[in-house]
C-alpha cells in the first residue's frame, strides 16, 4: 500500500510539473516544448533533420505562438517565432551561408528576392565568419516584433537585427517554401505525422 501511495504521489508529480521540461528528440538531439523568446513563450510546432541524399545533415525545431498546419499559417502568424538549428555532421560555414541564400532565391518572387539582397548578403558574410560549425553546435533564427530577425550562432547573437518582416518569412521559405530544403523536413515542422 506504501508502494502504490508512493507511485500515485510521484505520478501527480510528474503531471504537476512544468510543460517546459518537457522535450522530444530528433535524431539524438533535444527540443523542449516551450521556448522563451524574449519573454514570450512559444511551443514546438515540430522538429525533423534535414537530409542531403542519405546524410543527415542537421536538426531543425519550429517553435510558434501557436500551432500552425500550413506555410500560410505559420507565415502570417503574429508574434515572436523561432527556427533552433543543430548540425549534426560538420559543414563548412560559408557555404551553409550561400544554401541559405539559394533556398531564399528558390521560394520567392525574382522581384521580392532582389529587394532583399543587402540582407542576404549580410547573412552570408555572418555565417562565413564562423568557418566551420561542428557537429552539436546550434544557431538559432528569432523573429522578435520591433526588433527584426536575430541570428545567434553558438549562443552570440550576430551583428545588427535584419528590420524587415519579409526577411524573416523568406528564411522561413528555405524550410517551408514551394521548394522546400527537404520535403520530409517541411512535413515535420508543420508538425504532419511522418
């Protein structure tokens, strides 16, 4: 009888306890369910690793205000927004930087992509300063009303915020776009069953 009061107490216990201690993990690497953005709370809208032919290159973790089940959600969404990034395999910075930026140039308009140019490569050139990220290393993409977009590789925020909302959005497009980094990837941020 001890026992079983003992496990009915650690059970309430257990359900009692903060939601941000929960996590899931993707391909050994941790995702809370709760991010905290500046003081604003925001809940995992899913996770998946991103593929390059049959490597697993790295994990990525969509964290919104909100559910969001479509591109069209997730981008009209108000409120902060985060994009957690952890490399699995080791990769050359600079051209990490220059994927991103085709990604970009893939997913939009030809007229909306060069309006965005000085951005990119600012983006490009903070990623090149860091030569090599290494596998568990993480960066993160925050989207921070009247700030702009924060880009923090290994816990350093980098440079000046990007100001305009647009930019934020067509870094979301790499993951969520038309054409997509990975489809299986997509699928799992917008939180689909595999």
């Amino acid at each position: 009888m001890k026992f079983l009061k003992q496990w009915l107490l650690a059970a309430a216990a257990l359900a009692l306890a903060p939601a941000a201690l929960a996590q899931i993990t993707v391909s050994g690497v941790k995702y809370d369910e709760a991010a905290d953005v500046r003081g604003t709370k925001l809940q995992l809208n899913g996770a998946g690793v991103r593929y390059k032919a049959v490597f697993k290159v790295y994990t990525a973790g969509l964290y919104l205000p909100k559910k969001g089940g479509t591109t069209e959600e997730v981008l009209a969404a108000p409120g902060a927004k985060r994009m957690s990034i952890t490399m699995l395999r080791e990769i050359d910075s600079s051209e990490l930087g220059k994927l991103f930026s085709r990604g970009m140039e893939d997913n939009m308009e030809k007229a909306a992509f060069s309006k965005l140019i000085p951005g990119v490569l600012r983006m490009s050139q903070l990623f090149s300063d860091h030569k090599r990220l290494m596998p568990g290393e993480n960066f993160l993409i925050d989207w921070i009303p009247g700030t702009g977009t924060v880009i923090t590789v290994k816990g350093v925020p980098q440079g000046e915020p990007f100001k305009e909302p647009e930019f934020y959005n067509a870094l979301l497009r790499i993951w969520l776009g038309p054409n997509p980094a990975d489809w299986k990837l997509k699928d799992a941020l917008l939180g689909k069953p595999a």
